[in-house]
C-alpha cells in the first residue's frame, strides 16, 4: 500500500522506515529541505541503532522517498500519518501547532480520499479538531480520521514497532478500520495480528495512559529502593520477587537517577494538564512528577554521602549523560541535571558518554567546571568519585585494573546497579549503588 508520513523526526523515521520494510511504498514528507536531502543521500540525522541500515534497504529496494512536497507524496496513497511533533508549551500542556498546521496543508492539497491517522501522541480531542480544520477548509473533501498511538522506545525502536506487544488504532468506521488493518497485516505474517481497536478518544488516552502508568512503576521502585536502602534491603532482589507475579511483570522495575527522555516527562505533564482542563484530580500522577524530580536531588546527595566530604572541589567523574542507553538523546536527562547541580556546588565534572557528549555540551553551556571526554578512562583519571549514570554496556565492563592505575580514591557510585557488588568489592574499591544498605 501506498502510505504518506509526514514528519521525519523520530517518530515518523522510525515508523516510516519499518513500513518500508514490511513491504509498503512510503513516502516521508518534511518541510526541512535540508533534513530531506541528508535522507535522501541516506543520512539519518538522529541516532537509532540499526536504522541506517534499515533505511538502506527500502532504499535499494526502491520502497521509500522522501520530499517536501505533500501534495506529490499524497498522490495514490489513502494513508496519511502526522508525525510530527507535540513539544511541551511552557505550561506543560502539548504545543499542537505542529500537527494543526500539517492537517491544514492536507486539507489544502489533498485531491481524493484520506485516512488521516495521527501518530504523534496528541490530547484527547485532537481527531475531531483534526477534522473540523479539514471540513473548514476543504468542505468537498472525503475524509476519515483515526489515532494509532506509537509505542517505541528510543534504541530499541526497530524491535519495538516489528514485535509490538500492542498496536492501538482508534477509528471511527469501517472503512478506516480496514485501511489500517491491512496496514498492520503485514506485520502479523502466520500469527493472530495484535491489534486493539477503540474508538479514537479511547486511543488517544491508551498512549497517555501507558506512558503515566510506566513512569509511576518506575518512581514506585526507586522509592522502594530508597525505602531498602533506610531499612537494609536489597532492591534487586526486591524487584525481581516482585516482577515474579504476573500481575505485577518484571520490566520497568529497575531503579535508578529518575526517568527522563522526550516522552514521560513531556507526556505526564500533558496528562495533568487534559486532567485539569476536565475538573479531573489525577493525584497519584502528581505525586510521581513530584518523586521524580525529588529523585535527582536525591542522587545530588547520595554523591556527598560517598564522598564523604563537601563536592566543592571534587573531581567527579559522570558515566553517562544521555537519558539511558543507546540514544544521543539528553532530553529531561537526569544526568545532565546531576552534572549541573555538581557544577553549581563548586565540583569538578569530567563528564563522557557514547553519543551524548554534542548535545551535552549546548545544553550545559551556562554552566563552569565540565570538561568532556570520549574516552572513560581519560575522563576516570584522577577523579575523587566515579559515579556511573547511563546504563551504557561498556561501564558495566569497565576496565576495574585500569581503572586502579589513573585513580587513588577507588570509589564507585552506581546510579544504575550496573556493576557487579563482589567483584568491584574484591577489586579494593569501595562500592556505592542504588537500593543497597
Ligand atoms: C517511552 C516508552 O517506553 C515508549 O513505549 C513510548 O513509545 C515512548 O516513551 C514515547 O512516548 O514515545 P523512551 O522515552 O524511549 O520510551 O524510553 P524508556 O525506555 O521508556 O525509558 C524512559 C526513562 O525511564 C529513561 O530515563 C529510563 O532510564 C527510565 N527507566 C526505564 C528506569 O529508570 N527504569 C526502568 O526500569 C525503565
């Protein structure tokens, strides 16, 4: 089938590219030339492992373009998903100008039937001022609305939108729903297709529902990490009994600096705001805004406590700046916090991560005392305290021998309960982490 994106952020990327890969004609629109031209050479300008090379592919197999012009990728396609981006307007609630705009170009240049499915995570309400836009300005027009709600994780992406636990697809007739399942068929070859229908309010909630319900899970656990650390217990163990029982489930139960990224943040606070807007009290939700950013703090302090002294003057070493692994992405990250918060009480911060470090250094310019380095062990070197932020695989291997030979002080924070307690131990350093008396 032929399918339109538009919006090659990484939403639209990542779905666009996968779409190309189970077989259909896609076409990505954006209206940043210069995006488009690096994507047609097959630059990608964000980093998702797997996907350049996946791109290659449906490129060779002449599966997908990419263009500024709607009106040319609309031609043929029934299919029309807006992509593009919901940032956080500074009271929380989700900048819809974007998409408002995108739905009026469609409206504008469009010449046949569209299916118009939102893919961005959008509040409730947004299919039906999609379509009135649409109605306003081109009355003629046949057109149907939908909402299917993307759940990848950055990092994973690929695996996440060719294994979805769930596809969610919000629509409002028939033909819609047929439209979109022949879309998805592709994705279930010789298995029952895994794909919930609702109506599209009902859809448009699922995705905020799920973000806010995994962030609680993870504030849940680090409070019960905090709650092991006062008490002596041992938050691994913890949550692996836990996860045991079904009705819990074992992932999203791991505890660490907070959780951050361009989604949970982002989506609980538009989550209160629809709340608000509706007379809703969403107290449970608020409490979790409340423990995150308490969580940060918390870190600040747990890094005092493992020196064992004042920070001013320290040398610090942070693992990690990017939100989590396998990203570049520092957004709402809660390493780039730490190291601010460090810098202000008068630290010195050797700061390293594996593709964050760009991005890092525009978003803490203001702030004195940082030096970067590509390489761990440059930034380690000399340092008073290691504290391991990002779950990047090479910390959990790090080099615990060399690392003896450029430090004196041996000491371990491990914000990820990435390392292995005994061994760093054996090895003569002192061992701090989360969830652990
Ligand atoms: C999240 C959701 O997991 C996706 O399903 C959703 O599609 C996406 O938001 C979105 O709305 O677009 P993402 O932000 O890429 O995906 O990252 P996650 O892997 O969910 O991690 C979010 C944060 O929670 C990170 O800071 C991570 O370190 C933290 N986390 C996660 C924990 O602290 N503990 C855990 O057990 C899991």
């Amino acid at each position: 089938m032929k399918i339109t994106v538009i919006g090659s952020g990484y939403v639209g990327l990542v779905s666009g590219i996968c779409f190309a890969k189970i077989g259909h004609e896609v076409v990505c629109v954006d209206n940043d030339q210069s995006k488009i031209d690096k994507l047609n050479q097959g630059i990608i300008p964000i980093y998702e492992p797997g996907l350049k090379e996946l791109l290659e592919e449906a490129k060779s197999a002449q599966k997908i373009s990419f263009t500024t012009d709607l009106e040319a990728a609309m031609q043929g396609s029934q299919a029309v998903f807006i992509a593009v981006g919901t940032p956080q307007d500074e009271d929380g609630s989700a900048n819809m100008s974007y998409v408002f705009a995108v739905a009026k170009e469609i409206a504008q240049k469009a010449q046949d039937y569209k299916l118009i499915i939102t893919k961005s995570t959008v509040p409730v309400g947004t299919g039906g001022k999609i379509a009135k836009i649409v109605k306003d300005i081109n009355p003629n027009l046949e057109f149907s609305i939908a909402s299917n709600p993307e759940f990848l994780r950055e990092g994973v992406a690929i695996d996440d939108f060719m294994n979805p636990d769930r596809v969610v697809v919000g629509v409002e007739d028939e033909k819609s729903k047929e439209i979109l399942s022949q879309i998805y068929s592709n994705l279930f070859v010789n298995e029952e297709p895994r794909v919930v229908y609702s109506d599209i309010t009902t859809a448009e909630l699922i995705k905020y529902a799920s973000n806010s319900f995994l962030a609680t899970k993870i504030s849940f656990i680090n409070e019960m990490a905090d709650l092991c650390e006062a008490v002596g217990g041992d938050v691994k163990q913890l949550s692996y009994a836990m996860g045991l029982d079904t009705r819990i489930g074992e992932k999203f139960l791991n505890p660490g600096p907070g959780f951050g990224g361009s989604c949970f943040p982002k989506d609980i606070m538009a989550v209160l705001n629809i709340a608000k807007e509706n007379d809703v009290n969403l107290s449970l939700i608020n409490s979790v805004i409340t423990s995150n950013k308490h969580r940060k703090v918390h870190m600040v302090e747990k890094i005092k406590d493992a020196l064992g002294s004042e920070i001013a003057g320290k040398k610090i070493a942070v693992l990690g700046l990017a939100f989590k692994a396998n990203t570049d992405d520092i957004r709402y990250s809660p390493a780039t916090v730490i190291v601010s918060q460090l810098s202000q009480k008068g630290a010195k911060v050797a700061a390293t991560d594996l593709q964050a470090i760009e991005n890092s250094k525009q978003e803490l310019a203001e702030f004195d005392n940082i030096t970067y380095h590509e390489d761990t062990y440059s930034a380690i070197e000399g340092s008073d305290l290691i504290v391991i932020v990002t779950e990047w695989k090479i910390y959990k291997d790090l080099d615990l021998e060399k690392v003896k030979t450029i430090t004196k002080a041996r000491k371990i924070l491990d914000l990820r309960n990435i390392l292995d307690a005994k061994k760093v131990k054996e090895a003569g350093f002192e061992y701090y982490s989360i969830g652990q008396k």
